[in-house]
C-alpha cells in the first residue's frame, strides 16, 4: 500500500492559509505550550535554521474540533446554569 505524502508548508505560507498570524502560529506548537505537536502537526527541518513545515489540514482539523469542543461546553454550561 502506497504511504501518503503529506503537504507540507513554511510558516509565511501556511499562516494566511489558517487565517492566523505567523507569531500566533508558532505560539501554537507544543514546545511553546500550544495544541499543535511536533511530528503530527508541525516539522522542524535537518538543522537549526530550517524552515518549520506545517500540515494545513491537520491544523485545520485540530483547532476545528477544539472549537466544537468549546461551544458544547459553553452550551452545556448555559444549560446547567
């Protein structure tokens, strides 16, 4: 069976792409206590000054299901109150 080749893009390009600053981007990887993790989400490059690649889709996924997670918290709470 054929692996999947994931798109990958630099930080400039997959920012505007998330409709979120380069900065809040990276404020967003695990190491900087953020949801998105290191090999799932976002790669580092061979050496300390490549470019990080990020994975759109999953990114998209993850904040997209953080998002439903919280306005069912909200709607839940709304309800318990």
């Amino acid at each position: 069976m054929a692996e999947i080749i994931r798109q990958l893009y630099k930080t400039s390009t997959a920012a505007p792409m998330l409709c979120l600053s380069q900065g809040h981007l990276q404020r967003l990887k695990d190491s900087q206590g953020g949801p998105l993790i290191e090999g799932e989400h976002w790669f580092s490059g061979p050496t300390p000054n490549s470019p990080i690649r990020w994975d759109v889709p999953a990114i998209q996924e993850l904040l997209s299901r953080r998002g439903q997670l919280r306005r069912e918290a909200e709607q839940l709470l709304k309800e318990l109150a």
